[in-house]
C-alpha cells in the first residue's frame, strides 16, 4: 500500500469513509435522515478540507463548526457519535494507505473528533 499523495487518494478516501458513515447504525442517520446530505455536492467541499489539512493545498475557506453547529441543533450530537467517526476514518484509512500522511491523517480525524466532542457533546453547550 501507498501513503496518501494526492487528491484523488483524499478522494478514494472520503468515498469510501462516506459509502461506511451513510450505512453505519450509529452515525448514519445524521447523512440520511438528518441532513439529508446530498455527496455529489458535498464531496469536493470536505476532500477541500482534508487536502487542505494533509497536503496544505489552502483550498478549505468554509466554517466546519458553523456547520456542525447547525445539524446539533436539529439532532444533537453524542460522544459516541464522534467516537464512531473516528472509528470509521481510521479503520478505511488503515484500509487504503500506510504511510506518514496516512497516520497523520488518523491524527487528524482523532483530534477533529475530541475537539467536537468537547464543543458539541458537552450539556453546557
């Protein structure tokens, strides 16, 4: 296996976290019913994101909490949501590629999960 190089690897990934997320029993339901997310058109926005993380490409200029804010307010979100993103981004990460930016990218998604799970699964917020 390779390490994650390019955006098209970023795509590969996020395809395949999100064929995983959409199906799974405990976060799914957040794409589905929840938000209805449409990933023809939200695909490019987050590979935007993580290129932006992994390979520095400054091509994210959204607000990933403003709009994580928004779906809480319609379903708040739990620890164990969080915990099973990570799960799932990790395990297709591990599926894919070996590599520094593969491991950093598990880093990544770790961090992103603990920081939301602070913000969002918190009762004070």
């Amino acid at each position: 296996m390779r390490d994650i190089e390019t955006r098209i690897d970023i795509e590969k990934l996020m395809t395949a976290f999100y064929d995983k997320a959409f199906a799974d029993d405990v976060i799914g339901y957040y794409f589905t019913e929840v938000t209805h997310l449409n990933l023809e058109k939200h695909l490019p926005v987050i590979v935007n994101f993580w290129e932006t993380i992994l390979l520095k490409s400054n091509n994210y200029h959204n607000n990933a909490m403003e709009a994580h804010r928004h779906i809480h307010s319609l379903s708040p979100f739990r620890a164990e949501h969080f915990q099973r993103w990570v799960k799932i981004f990790t395990e297709t990460t591990d599926e894919l590629f070996r590599g520094d930016v593969a491991e950093n990218a598990k880093l990544k998604a770790t961090s992103v999960g603990s920081a939301m799970t602070l913000i969002f699964a918190n009762p004070n917020t």
